[in-house]
C-alpha cells in the first residue's frame, strides 16, 4: 500500500548574491496513513523549507531542484500551480506556527471558513458554514456558532490556532503539515491542542508531519522522527529507537542539551561550537566541525546508511555498531 | 547557639504592580461627568502581580515559574529596579531600596543586573561590543587598569573571542549576543542576576551552552539568581527552589525536588503533569479545561478554580492564603485548608 | 568556545547601508542630481560666467537675450539674459546658492530643535510631553504657506526672517517623527538594559535612544529640505522672501513671470527646471533612505 507521503531525495536551493544555499539536502522519508512523523532540528536545519517544499509555498529565489514528492502515489514536485492549488487545502494542508499567517485579521472567522470550502468544492453557503462549525466543534471550541462571528483578534493566541487547525480539517485533507505550531503557546495550551491533533490523526487517519525544535513534544507524539541538520537528515527512525538510541552524534548532542537526562545541577553535555553559516557549510559531513569522532573521511559527503528497516543515518562512525 | 540568618539577598514583602491605562483629559473628563452623575466608571486596572512575598538567600537559585499573565517578568523586572512596585517594599541585603539615598541606591541597583529575552533586542544596534559591555563599568568608575583587558576579560568570561570586540551586535549569532549581554552585566560586578527567560529564544543545544555557563558563573563568582522561565525542565535542572506563579499570585513554592515529587496546588500538578518530556511516548495529553484568563479580569476568589477538578464552594469566593503545608513546602490552595 | 566566521572585513553599519542604497539606479541618479546642484551652487562664483550682482558688469542693453547670445563683450550667456542684463545662468548658480543654503540651514536647525523635543517627550512622557504635543498638533493644524506669511508679514522680508519662518513651519515635523520613533524604542530591551545599568536619564536619551531613532529623521530630514526649498521658493515667487539683492530661485522665477507669454520663456523656464531638478534629486534620495532605513527598525 503506497503511504501518504513519500519523500525521495528532495533539493531545495536558494540562489542569492552570496551564493547558492542547500537548504534542503538529498531528503528523503515516508509518512503512512494515521502516522505522526516529528521532523526535528534547530534553526538553519532546513526543517521548514522542507515542509514549504512538499506543499510547494518556496519562492524564488528558492526552488526545489531535484528529488520527487509522492503524494499517494503521484509526484507532486514538479506540478504547475493550478494543479498543486487543487491539492492544497483540499488534500493537503499546512498549519504555521504563527496562527495569524492563516488567519484574514480583518475578515469574520466564518467568512474566511466558508471561503475555505468553497474554493474547493461547489456547496451552498448553509451547508459550508455547517462544516466550519463542525470542523470548530471538534478542535474543542466552545460554542462555535457564537465564535463564528468573531473576529480573529478576539480570540486568545491558542484558539487562534486552534481555528488554524480547524481550516486545515475542513476537507479532511490526507496529510497535514504543521510548522511549530504549538511553540508559542503556553505549556497548559499547547498540551490542549497536542491532545486534540492527536485524537484527529487516530480518528481520521490523518498522516502528520510535525515540525518542531522541541524533542519531548515529538516523544510525546510521534511515531517516526527524523533529526535534520544543515539541511540534510542525519537520522531517522521510530521515535523510542531514536531517542533511546541515538546512531548520530548530532542526535545524541540534542538530546543531551534537554536537561531532563541529566542529574540535576550538573553541566549538560550538549554540543560544543555553533551551527556553522548556511553560506560556508563544511565540505563533507557539516556537523564535523562539533563532533569528537570526526576523521579525515569524514571531509566526503556521507551517504544514507540503512540500519534496520525505517532506519538510517548519515555517519561515518556511528555511535552503536550496527548489526550487519 | 545558633547563629542568626542573614538577611535574604533580596527580599519581595507584599509587592504589587498594577498597570492602569493612562487616561487622557477628554477620557478624565467623561470620567468625572459620569461618576457625577452616579454612573461612575472603574478604570481599567491590571494587577500584572498581587501581593507577592519572596526571600532569595544569598547563594540561591530559585526558579520562577508560570505562563502568560503569571507577572513573572514583571516581578522580575521589579527585582531588578527596572519597575517600581505600585505597593510594598523591595529589599536589598535587609534594605528597603526606595528609602537609600541616590548613590547607595544606584549601588543597590547596579548589584542587581538583569539577562532579557530576546538577543535581538537586548543589545544597542548601535553601538560596538566594546562599548556595549565597557560603557557602564566606565561610567561607574569600576575599571581599575586598561579599558581594553577589563572588556576582554568580561568577554572571556561569557565565553566570546576577545578578538570581536570591536564588532556590531548583528554580526552575531543568538546565542553569542545572549553572550555579550551576559558580559555587560558581568563588568559592573553584580552579585544576583534576573535571568528573565534568557534562554527560551535560543536553540536546543546553544541553550544547553548558556545554562552550563550560568552553572559556571554561580560556582567562580558565588552569584544568587532569580531564573524565570517557563520550561519546567531546565527549571528543574537549575533551581533549589521553585516559585509557581498563576495570574499575579504565588500558588505554590517549595524546594525543587519536593515541587517535582509531590506538588501540591492543583495548578501545579497540571503544569507538570502537561509538560512533555523526552521520556513519555506516545502518551495520551489530557490537558486542563479552559483558557488561561485574561489579567484584566480574573476570577474572584482563588484565580485558578474555573479551571480547577478540584474546586468548591469556598475557591470562589475567598482568595486562599499561602500556608505552610511542610518544612520550606508553602501552597495557597483551600484543599489543605479543609 | 569562539564565535566562528563572521564578516570577512570591516563591515560597519555604514557600509551595509551605503552598499544597499546603492541598489536602487533611481536613486543613484538622485545622488548625482543632487551632487550636481551642490557643486553648482557651493562653486557658483568660480563657475558663472558672469556675476551677476556686480553691477559694473551689466549692460541693460543685454537685457532679454535668448539663450545662445553673446554679449559685446564676448561672454556667452548660454541660457540668455533677464531684464536687467544678467546672465541667467550665472543667475541660476547664485540662486541655487541661497535656496539650497536657506532649505538646507532651515531643515538642520527645525531638525535639531524639532528632534530633540520630541525624544524628551517620549522618554519624559506626563505633563512635559502633553505640552510639547499639543504644541505640535496647534502647528501642523495650520497650513505651512499660512504660518510663514504671517510670520513674515509681522517680521519682513530677508533671509534671516525667511529661514526663521521655515523652522517655526517645519520642527513640528521632527518632533512628531521623533516621539513615535523614541515611543517604540523606549520599550525595548537594550533601554530597560541600560536603565538597569544605573546610566543616567540624558545618557541613555541621547547616547542610546537618539541613535537609534535616527533613521526616520533622517528621512524627514530629507523631505523637509526639499519642502523648504519649496515653499521658500513660493515665498520668494509672491514677493515676500528673500531681497532682490539676493535672489533664490523662486524670485528669479517670479522675474520671468511676465515675459512667459511674449515669447521670453527662458527668464522663468531655466530656474524653473533648476528647482525642479533640486528638487526632484532630493525626493529620489529620501524616497530610498526610506526604504533602506526602514528594514533595519524592524530588527
């Protein structure tokens, strides 16, 4: 059965005067239906370009230069945007962590819903605002049809997003992608709308990819992550093999920067020096320059090395030899 | 025969801050005319923080923690003499800060150095690292030698490369204008620092650097801290105690490990039962009911019972005190009081 | 642990800024326009073929000669000659002198005024800023031509009056500019920084606010150059500016007004287009100030 989404080795490049900046680098991963896949990395890693990518939002002078995109089977990379305009908000839908980049701050919240139907499907304007009213109900609005009417700055900043969510719920899109969402949301909130995205990808079989820094929201949520760096995934797999046992360094450097695995009071281990400018990435493995196990092969590029079905790596020397 | 404690380095007694919005002559006008006329209009009032009592020992970290609305950088920025309270009394090793005099009081001010949130904002855009971290210890007279070498060691000491001194702010990373602001409170010499969410705009792993290096700094130069965040997890790692603050108010605080072992204000236990941790999977989030209030208008009675499984008649109606319910263990909440 | 690279060379906020102007061709050409009518005017006695005041030089008899003429005495008047015998070109050098040093004297002394009331307006804020804004508001309420004819009617004509009626019409411009721009930067953290660090009330409004909300004022400052070159001009043109003895560009214009229709275009036309020309460069070089300098403020 072909999941939902399937990336095989996507490029997204930026030209500017400076220079040509890989900011997505050869990434390739697969989500199934009802999935949660966590695409995990700091700033610079390339984590939204890549969701920018699959929904086909880069602008010049960004373009996606090699790789395909399967969406159900069917490679989207390439299309004209007529056709990807069909697939998006319909099949595809993409929720952005600053709910006010959906949200018309001087249109009614039913307006612009009812907008959102109808861009997609012929229906009357009853039957679509019954939809958005649904779609409010079931990401936990309280009296939606009183909310209807509101506008957007009467809202408080997590039902604000919530409403985000609930435009990208209207057609029941196959597959949504969420880009740090909940990251400027309070902790009681942001466990709110967690919950609620949760019971929608196991009731509607929605496949999700969730974009985030935040390593404990993907523990929390995820099924697969995928930990990225200066645009290229350095490793991927189910969450408890990642977080349990990390193959990358990089992987291991996060997870021991949150503070949670170490004994209190004492000095994180974390990752030395900084993320190197996206104009000047090392030649070879970019993480080389904070790594402690790098050697001279590590000047080459490293490939994808598989390790167990749905898991791999970009490392020269692994931190766990892998059973052949 | 034990000898008397201290004073606390810093200690907050019954201080509010109260934000009103400032009404111009036409809006006085109409105010005056209505309340003449019977109809009188209640101003529009904030209380960012509500009677509030905390000590900081010298030595101590203690962890302040909550989410929007709490007051926690507010409280924060009061600590730090940035704001003064609208009531109650600010004390600094003993001493009430609004009653010294101009030079023991900008004394009192200058030991009490704040780390602010946003690295972009934080820094002049205008000025060179050198003179953004030199300018004041200049001024002060607390520069003994060369200018150059005290900047370079106040640099060092954060962790920077001497050598950029006489770069701009936007010619840095994040975490290294988090850096220069450390040095820049560094160089007056402070003994207490407000770190007001210092690493919640930074990345994962740069975040980790500036932890170590407060950890660093409390050890080589024996400093007392106040670290607000909303991040439970490097609360935890950091603090000896916790301060839990709910729309104004202390609901809980206690030593860190007895706050994460056994909270006791439901408030809390929400917050740390919500918080997600590298270690739950693929846990089901069951989240508090209801949306954080707004500051303008907050609950009568104890602020959190609309959210609360646990309220009853009395949370409505009388705000419940802070009550010592074990050794350093203090909760305001009426179910300890039944 | 070090920063790693930064910056390959030296790179100032000035360089940065010099280098991003420069990407507009309109705007360059703004900056030559303006370099052009600087120089003329800065140069204009070594330049002019003739000086124009000197009455020894002039011949009535020249009078309104087109453009391409020579006088007998073997100076060419390029652009012609008005009434009285001058060369309109040299005409046009000395008048550019005093429009472009009354606009730009004016726009500096407004400029200074004008800012430093309103950053002590924000950063005071209660009764003083009050004061001062409604003191703003009274003046921006009255149309700028108004102000300066009474002004000038009360005070007379001259240079020093004119310029002193220009700064009374354009500080308001500054201080409002100034107090939006000190209101936003007021609240942000590299203020309440300084605050902290026990600097004192002036330092901080003048070494650290002043700076940084520079920008905008430069770009007003700009504009308002070039509006007072205007409105002196209009000033001038009705008779009410600078003395004849000294004739900006508006007055020559004004000379000309009454041969426009019998066929002696030349006497009004050429200062007209210099002005034009003035103002023009300066409209293409605030208008990219503006959008270069703006960016930055959102950082």
């Amino acid at each position: 059965m072909t999941g939902t989404l399937e990336v095989r080795g996507l490029s997204t490049h930026f030209t500017s005067r400076a220079g040509v900046v890989r900011a997505v680098d050869d990434v390739s991963f697969a989500v199934q239906r009802g999935e949660v896949m966590g695409l995990v990395g700091e700033s610079g890693s390339g984590k939204s370009v890549t969701g920018f990518s699959i929904i086909g939002l880069v602008d010049p002078p960004g373009r996606v230069v090699a790789g395909q995109i399967l969406f159900q089977g069917r490679d989207i990379a390439r299309l004209p945007e007529p056709e990807l305009r069909k697939l998006r908000g319909r099949h595809i839908a993409m929720v952005f962590q600053d709910p006010m980049m959906t949200l018309n701050p001087v249109l009614r919240i039913d307006t612009q819903m009812i907008e959102a139907v109808q861009a997609h499907e012929t229906v009357s304007t009853a039957a679509a605002r019954a939809r958005s009213r649904n779609a409010l109900g079931l990401v936990g609005i309280p009296s939606p049809d009183e909310r209807l009417r509101a506008y957007p700055h009467q809202f408080s900043g997590g039902m604000r997003q919530r409403v985000a969510i609930a435009i990208a719920l209207l057609h029941r899109p196959e597959l949504i992608l969420a880009d740090e969402p909940t990251t400027a949301l309070d902790v009681t909130i942001q466990a709110q709308i967690l919950a609620e995205v949760q019971g929608l990808a196991r009731d509607l079989g929605t496949a999700l990819v969730w974009i985030t820094h935040d390593l404990s929201v993907i523990a929390g949520l995820a099924d697969h992550v995928a930990v990225m760096y200066a645009g290229r995934i350095v490793e991927k797999g189910s969450v408890d093999a990642v977080l349990d046992h990390p193959l990358h360094p990089y992987t291991a450097g996060l997870i021991g920067s949150v503070p949670s695995r170490t004994p209190r009071g004492e000095r994180l281990p974390g990752i030395p020096g900084m993320t190197p400018s996206v104009l000047n990435l090392p030649v070879g493995c970019a993480f080389r320059t904070r790594c402690a196990r790098a050697t001279a092969v590590c000047e080459t590029d490293p490939p994808e090395f598989p390790a167990e079905p749905g898991r791999a790596h970009r490392c020269f020397h692994p931190l766990v030899a892998v059973p052949a | 025969m034990t000898t008397p404690m201290p004073a606390p380095m810093i200690e907050l007694r019954g201080v509010s801050k109260r934000f009103e919005k400032a009404a111009d002559s036409a809006t006085r006008l109409v105010r005056r005319v209505r309340g003449a006329l019977g109809a009188p209009v209640q101003p529009q009032i904030v209380r960012a923080v509500d009677r509030v009592d905390l000590a900081v020992a010298r030595g101590e970290v203690v962890g302040l923690v909550g989410e929007s609305g709490c007051g926690k950088s507010t409280l924060g920025r009061m600590v730090a003499g940035i704001a003064p309270p609208s009531d109650g009394q600010v004390l600094y090793q003993g001493q009430d800060v609004a009653t010294l005099d101009p030079a023991a009081a900008r004394q009192a001010k200058l030991r009490v150095q704040m780390i602010f949130q946003d690295p972009y904002a934080s820094l002049n855009p205008r000025l060179r690292v050198s003179e953004i971290v030199g300018e004041a210890p200049r001024v002060h007279r607390l520069i003994q030698g060369p200018y150059d070498a005290y900047v370079d060691a106040q640099l060092r000491r954060a962790g920077l490369d001497p050598a950029y001194t006489r770069r701009y702010p936007h010619q840095f990373s994040g975490g290294q204008r988090q850096r220069i602001g450390i040095a820049r409170a560094l160089a007056v010499q402070p003994d207490f620092l407000v770190c007001d969410e210092a690493v919640a705009a930074l990345d994962v792993s740069i975040q980790a650097q500036i932890l170590n290096l407060f950890m660093d700094l409390r050890r080589e130069l024996d400093l007392t801290y106040l670290f607000i965040s909303h991040d439970l997890g490097v609360v935890e790692h950091l603090s000896d105690r916790v301060v839990i603050m709910y729309l104004g108010r202390v609901v809980e605080q206690a030593p860190t490990e007895e706050v994460f072992a056994r909270p006791n204000h439901p408030y809390t236990q929400a917050l740390l039962a919500e918080v997600p941790r590298i270690d739950a999977r693929r846990r089901r989030f069951t989240a508090i009911k209801g949306e954080i209030p707004s500051p303008l208008a907050p609950p009568p009675g104890c602020h959190f019972h609309p959210r609360c499984p646990h309220a009853f008649a009395r949370c409505s109606v009388e705000v419940p005190a802070l009550l010592e319910i074990a050794p350093g263990h203090r909760s305001a909440c009426h179910l300890n009081d039944r | 642990m070090s920063a790693t690279a930064l910056a390959p060379r030296e790179e100032t906020p000035l360089r940065r800024f010099l280098a991003e102007f420069a990407r507009s061709r309109l705007a360059v050409l703004g900056v030559v326009l303006v370099a052009l009518v600087a120089f003329a005017a800065i140069f204009a006695p070594w330049i002019s073929p003739q000086d124009p005041y000197d009455l020894a030089q002039l011949d009535i008899m020249d009078g309104r000669l087109p453009p391409g003429s020579v006088s007998p005495t073997g100076v060419p008047y390029l652009l012609g000659t008005d009434d009285q015998g001058r060369d309109m070109l040299s005409g046009i050098f000395y008048g550019l002198r005093i429009s472009l040093g009354v606009g730009v004297g004016s726009a500096l002394i407004a400029g200074i005024i004008g800012s430093a009331l309103g950053l002590v307006a924000a950063y005071v804020g209660g009764r003083t800023e009050s004061i001062i804004m409604r003191l703003v508001d009274l003046q921006l309420s009255f149309p700028s031509i108004l102000v300066a004819l009474m002004i000038l009617a009360f005070l007379g004509k001259g240079i020093g009056n004119v310029m002193l009626a220009l700064v009374m019409v354009e500080w308001a411009y500054y201080a409002r500019t100034a107090r939006g721009s000190a209101l936003a930067e007021r609240r942000r953290e590299y203020i309440e920084a300084a605050e902290c660090l026990a600097l004192s009330r002036a330092r901080i409004v003048f070494r650290h606010l002043l700076p940084n909300c520079l920008p905008p004022l430069i770009v007003v400052g700009t504009f308002q150059v070039a509006r007072a070159i205007a409105l002196e001009a209009t000033l001038s043109f009705l008779g009410l500016g600078v003395p004849v003895t000294e004739p900006s560009l508006g007055l020559l214009i004004a000379n000309g007004y009454q041969y426009m229709l019998s066929g002696k275009y030349w006497i009004s036309f050429y200062p007209g287009i210099a002005l034009l020309v003035t103002i023009v460069g300066i409209n293409l070089v605030g208008d990219q100030l503006r959008d270069v300098l703006n960016p930055r403020l959102q950082k």
